[in-house]
C-alpha cells in the first residue's frame, strides 16, 4: 500500500492530479486554503498504488508518495 503527502497551503487548485490519478484515489478538500481554492486530498488510500503519476504533473510540487516498504522476512534461528 502507498500513501501521499499533499503540501495543502502550496496546492492552487489545477486539479491536474485529480484527472490524471488512474486508481481516482484523489479528491478536493472540502475546506479552502489561503489561496482561497479547495486543495486535493487522497480520499481513497486504499487505491493508491503509488505510481506517482500525481506528483509528476503537480506544476507545484506539493504531492510525495510513499510506498510501503516490502516486509523482509526474518532469519530462521
């Protein structure tokens, strides 16, 4: 599972992250920033494959995405 982090003061609302999120794991915020525009927020974190496609066309670099790292399975004794 991955997850986003998103920069709420910084977003200006071009929405480019919501349209091109191919899981729709993106929505806008129902409160507004001090730009006085809705912020995207993740809405679903559990369609988030963390693919990134967000952060690359944030023109603002308000979005990171984390993956989870893959469980390391522990040594035998």
């Amino acid at each position: 599972m991955a997850y986003v982090t998103i920069n709420a003061e910084g977003c200006k609302g071009c929405l480019l992250c919501i349209e091109y999120c191919p899981r729709e794991s993106l929505g806008c915020a129902e409160g507004m920033n001090r730009r006085g525009v809705h912020p995207v927020e993740q809405i679903d974190p559990d369609r988030c494959t963390g693919c990134r496609i967000c952060a690359l066309v944030c023109p603002d670099v308000c979005i990171e995405v984390y993956r989870d790292a893959p469980s390391v399975p522990s040594e035998e004794k």
